[in-house]
C-alpha cells in the first residue's frame, strides 16, 4: 500500500470514528459513512443502485426483528427448522464470557466465533501454537462492542455477545472454498466462489447456470480462471433458496467440505452496504434492478 493511499485509509477510519460517536441518526451517520469510505452519495429517494438499496433495508426493513439471523448461534436453529440439522457445523461449545473458555476441552483445532458481530474469529489451525492471551484480549475487545455502532446495523444492536466453539472446517486439499449465493425476493440469481490463484485469494461471480461473469475496469482480484461448475452444486442452489425464502435479498453463505454442505451465515448487507459491493459496476444496476421496494 503506498504512503498516500494509507494516510487516505487513516483519515477515512479517523472520520468514521469521529461520526460513529457523534449522535447521529442511522440515516445521517449512514450518509456520512459512504461519503467518506466510498467518496459516493447515497440516494435514498429513491435508491436505484444495488448498495443504495441495501441501504435503504437496513435503515427501514431488516432492522432489529431480525436480529436471531444474524446471531451465530441462534441462526443454527433457524437453518435446523429450515433445512435440517445436518448442514450446521459441529457446535463444541457456547459461552457468555471470554472466560469460560477452556482450551483444554477444545480438540487440536477449532474456531471461536463471536455471535454479535461479523468477521469476529479466531480460527485455530494448531492449539499448540496458538498465542492464547493475544486471542483472550482480542476476544475479550470484540465481546465489549455492539458491532451496530459500526456500521449501524440494527440486525446487530440487540444481540446477546457469546462465543459459540465450532469445528475447524477445511477440504482434504488443505482449502476452504466458500459459496455465497446472492438471493432476490427469495430466488438465487448469482453465486460468488472465493479460490486461490498464484497464492493469493480471487472471487468471481457466476449465474445459477454457471456462467461467469466478466470484469470491468473497477474489479479487484477478480478470477482468472474458469472453474466448473462444482459438484453439488444444484442442492446448494436449492439449499440457498429454501433459506432465502421471504426475504427481498439475503445472501446464503454455505461451504462444501469433502461431499458434505455446511451452511455458513445468513449476511444482510455484504461489506456493510459501504464498499459499493459487487465491484463490478454493471452489476450494481443490474442487481438494483432485482429489488424490489415496494414489496418491503
């Protein structure tokens, strides 16, 4: 990262601190937020483009209410009642505190995963490497924050902090390969696979009939190759759509291990509705155009 883009990060992280504690009402901190990470209005009325929608939903439809979808632990009741218990991850153990951990109980490898927040993890490859007070404080940190003052999503605000210890998933071949199924009005329309290339991590997106869509001129670490169509794909397709089902837009996150599906997290507003989410521009419309509003 060059010197001048990282004083540009540091300033935006500053605002965005600056306004996370100002008192503002979620739409004004909202406006405020796109305008300084992503240098964008946001267009609310009426939103076109497919973040600004997205916006829209977290401000007035997927609020509070729908707080149990997005809390790790009370969504794997939701997916038992839905699909079954047989695509949830091995649950070892749900805690209150960062201090009812104990290592000892946990198998070589696992994942602690804060409930109330995304992106809240400490995956354990090797127990016996692991640095625990480093984790322990950053546990501890994460566990003291309402992930809702971040990005001001209410899906967050009333959700009990826990930490849920689930298996340490990863293919035979030594990668994970997740599967995020982006769904309108409970139908899936794109799926978005994360791979390695030359070491280092590539997505693309594809439509339900594989085909794979192009890059333009903004796309970041965008796919190379060309993948086929994964094994199992169509179960995942059918998986995604019964959980999607009654939501205006929900993306399913699922992994395939070995033959075997996992559900992976019902996410709301991918990279917080702030990043101008799928990076390929064309598709910001496109996507827009598959919600519709008024049915909300």
């Amino acid at each position: 990262m060059g010197l001048m883009k990282f004083l540009k990060r540091k300033y935006k992280q500053l605002q965005i601190a600056r306004i996370r504690n100002s008192g503002m009402s979620d739409e004004q901190f909202s406006r405020l937020q796109v305008k300084y990470v992503a240098g964008q209005e946001l267009h609310l009325n009426p939103p076109v483009l497919f973040w600004e929608k997205l916006q829209w939903l977290k401000l007035h439809k997927y609020t509070e209410s729908y707080g149990d979808y997005a809390d790790k632990y009370a969504a794997r009741q939701i997916v038992a009642d839905k699909i079954g218990p047989e695509y949830l991850n091995e649950l070892y153990k749900v805690y209150d505190s960062v201090d009812e951990i104990n290592l000892d109980e946990l198998p070589n490898q696992f994942a602690l995963k804060c409930t109330h927040a995304s992106g809240y993890n400490v995956i354990v490859k090797d127990k016996s490497k692991l640095d625990w007070p480093k984790a322990k404080a950053k546990l501890e940190k994460w566990m003291k924050r309402n992930y809702y003052n971040w990005y001001r999503e209410r899906v967050y605000k009333d959700i009990k902090p826990r930490i849920v210890a689930e298996k340490y998933l990863e293919q035979s071949n030594g990668e994970l390969v997740d599967y995020k199924f982006f769904c309108f009005h409970g139908e899936p329309k794109f799926c978005s696979m994360k791979i390695y290339e030359d070491g280092q991590p590539a997505r693309g997106f594809f439509s339900m009939d594989w085909k794979k869509e192009e890059p333009d001129e903004t796309t970041r670490e965008y796919i190379k190759s060309y993948p086929p169509k994964p094994p199992m794909f169509d179960e995942m397709v059918e998986i995604a759509r019964k959980l999607a089902h009654g939501f205006i837009f929900i993306r399913i996150d699922l992994y395939q291990i070995d033959g075997k599906i996992y559900f992976g997290e019902f996410t709301f507003f991918p990279t917080a509705a702030v990043w101008m989410v799928p990076h390929i521009t064309r598709l910001n419309k496109e996507w827009g155009d598959l919600i519709d509003l008024s049915k909300a």
